[in-house]
C-alpha cells in the first residue's frame, strides 16, 4: 500500500501532527479496521510523527486487543491466536454470513428457546426472527441484545459476565455460569476455524462460553462460511459431530465439502441452489 492509498481513505484530515495520542490511535484504528493492514512507517509519514512514535501507539491498540503488530505491520486480520476487532468481523463476508443465518432459521420455529454466540455471522439471523415470534432468545453479544429488545415478541435473556471491549460480549466464569443454569431447544455459534473434524477459536474464554451453549442446547448448529476452513486456531472448541448441523456457505470447495461430511454430521450449504 502506498501513501497516497492511505490517504485516500480519508480518515486523516490536515494537520495529523497537530492530534495527541488518543486522537491518534483513535485514527490509526479507523485506518486499520478500513483496509485490513497498514504498515508503521506508513502511518509514520501519514500522521507527520516518529516510527518508534507510531510503535507506541500500535503497542497500546494491540494491549487493548484492537489489532496486532506483526513485523512494522499493523493488521485486523485474524491469526491463529489473534481474533479479529468486531468491527473488522462484522465487515468481512458478509453476503455469505448472511445467506448462512438466514439458513439457520429454517431451524428456529415459534415458541422456541434459542440461543446466539457472539459472533457476527449469528448477528445476521435477527432480521429473521420477529417473523418467528414468539421466542425466548438468550446471547451474550452486546450489539444482539440492543437490536433484540426491539423485537416484538420476544423475551430477551442476557448472559452476563465480563465485558470484552474487542468482541463487544460478555465472558469469563459469570458468563458460563449464566448459560449452564438454563436449557435451550436450540443453540446457534460460529467459531474462527474448522480443521481435521474440530472447531477451534484462539481464546480460551471465547470457548469457554461456546462449549457451555452446545451443552445446554437439545441442538447446536455451527455457523462457519467457506474461509474458516482454510485457518487455523489455537484452542479445540468442540468435534464437528457434537453439533446437530453445520451451515455453511456456497463458496466452499467440492474437497473442503465433503471432508465436512465425514464428520457424521449433517452439513448444510446455504445459497445454493441446485
């Protein structure tokens, strides 16, 4: 990327040197978040401060779980122990997230208790489920639980816990314990990627919460569009045959496809249509 292709996205107005440490990283994040990667010195020249300057307030973006530095490179991009900001997740595929969730609520019938992970690609199904109503719908994710209380027959559940900035949730031992006191007919995550017959995610309490769902759920259904098949993470989730179905999307090859349904599992491919 060159100089000028930072400048084009506009987040940095006339005087960069001008802004403080806040104001800085506050931009540095838009600018990472906006194109997915963008190196030290570039936003060394773009903002008129020192390399080392810029190491600094990438430092404190990766402390804060923003993004991760990598090599004078800062990115958004997951890596097998890093998971994306919310933000850069909730940009990314998301024609097939929503082909996926709209799938999934072939699953979700009236009167059912239902439960949604934090994940982007469950997000997707809200615009589905006022016409399911009624329905008791329990998640952890901050930005559900605002866009549920407007649903109209829906009996909202929030799980409580630690609240995680980077992936906007609630997590930690309160959360697990909100999930494990209660039982649900059916449960919807996603997770980071899927090889060798598991889910994986790269952090511990992100799984810790996501095993808690499938355990209290009459069905579990992944969630997963074609590109998790091609990562992968540090932390085993679960084995694809604890799930009920696994949903994915239309772009996944004829070989990651049927190495899915070697999992004594049903998989489901939404958007396609023969």
């Amino acid at each position: 990327m060159t100089e000028r292709e930072v400048d084009a996205t506009g987040p940095v107005p006339d005087a960069p040197r001008t802004l403080g440490p806040e104001g800085r990283q506050a931009r540095i994040t838009e600018l990472v978040l906006s194109t997915g990667s963008v190196s030290a010195q570039e936003l060394a020249e773009t903002f008129g401060v020192s390399v080392m300057t810029i190491h600094r307030d990438l430092d404190e973006l990766q402390r804060q779980g923003v993004l991760r530095k990598a090599r004078g490179i800062a990115t958004a991009q997951p890596s097998g122990t890093f998971e994306s900001n919310v933000e850069y997740r909730a940009k990314a595929n998301v024609e097939a997230k929503r082909l996926i969730a709209q799938h999934a609520c072939r699953h979700v019938e009236p009167g059912m208790s239902v439960l949604l992970d934090d994940s982007t690609t469950a997000l997707q199904m809200l615009p589905h489920l006022a016409a399911l109503a009624p329905l008791t719908v329990a998640t952890n994710y901050l930005a559900a639980l605002v866009e549920l209380a407007r649903v109209r027959d829906v009996q909202v559940v929030a799980l409580g816990g630690h609240y995680d900035v980077q992936h906007d949730s609630f997590l930690g031992s309160t959360c697990v314990d909100a999930v494990q006191s209660m039982r649900f007919d059916a449960a919807f995550v996603s997770t980071s990627a899927v090889s060798d017959g598991y889910a994986f995610h790269q952090e511990d309490k992100i799984v810790a919460v996501k095993r808690a769902m499938v355990d209290v759920a009459t069905r579990s259904h992944l969630l997963i569009d074609h590109t998790k098949l091609t990562r992968s993470a540090l932390h085993r989730l679960l084995p694809l045959h604890r799930f009920t179905t696994v949903v994915v999307d239309a772009g996944v090859s004829p070989r990651d496809l049927a190495a899915l349904r070697e999992n004594d599992v049903l998989v489901e491919v939404a958007g396609r249509t023969d």
